[in-house]
C-alpha cells in the first residue's frame, strides 16, 4: 500500500511530542535525585501517551486503509488483509 497522510497523523505527532517531554522530564528527575512516586508517576504519563498514540494509529488504519481496500481491487484488498493481520501483533 501506499504512504498515505490522514489526519490523525497530526494529533498521533502532537502525543508523541507529549511523550517526548515526559521522557526528558523523567531524565532530568533521575539525575536530580526524585521520588520513586514522582518518577513512577512521569513513566506511567509515557505509557499512556505511547499507548494513546499507537492506538489512534491502529484505528485510524482500520479505519481508513482497510475499508478504502474493501472497495478496492481484490489484490489490494489482500494486501491490505495481510498488512492488518501484522500490524495486530501490536495490540
């Protein structure tokens, strides 16, 4: 299939960059010498940021790659059932 931009890939970035300033921040907690709560706490935001944008991801494929192959080709359409089935060892 074709690289293919859709909206989602924006607010997929933005929680990305979230992450990425939970993992500096979390960093700079460590070499400061914080709590195991604090840091606990900032490890779980990351989690959950990754998580958000890795399921956003996943939706959006489903919803937007696969049912544009379903109206397609039947070649597409198999690629595109072979490429689901891989990107669900992510879930």
């Amino acid at each position: 299939m074709a690289h293919v931009v859709h909206e989602t890939h924006l607010e997929i970035v933005n929680r990305l960059k979230r992450a990425e300033g939970h993992l500096h921040k979390t960093i700079a907690m460590i070499q400061a010498g914080r709590t195991c709560l604090d840091l606990a706490q900032q490890l779980h935001a990351i989690e959950r940021a990754v998580a958000a944008a890795k399921k956003t991801l996943i939706h959006d494929h489903i919803d937007h790659c696969l049912a544009h192959a379903a109206d397609g080709e039947p070649d597409e359409a198999r690629q595109a059932v072979s490429e689901f089935k891989e990107i669900t060892k992510y879930l």
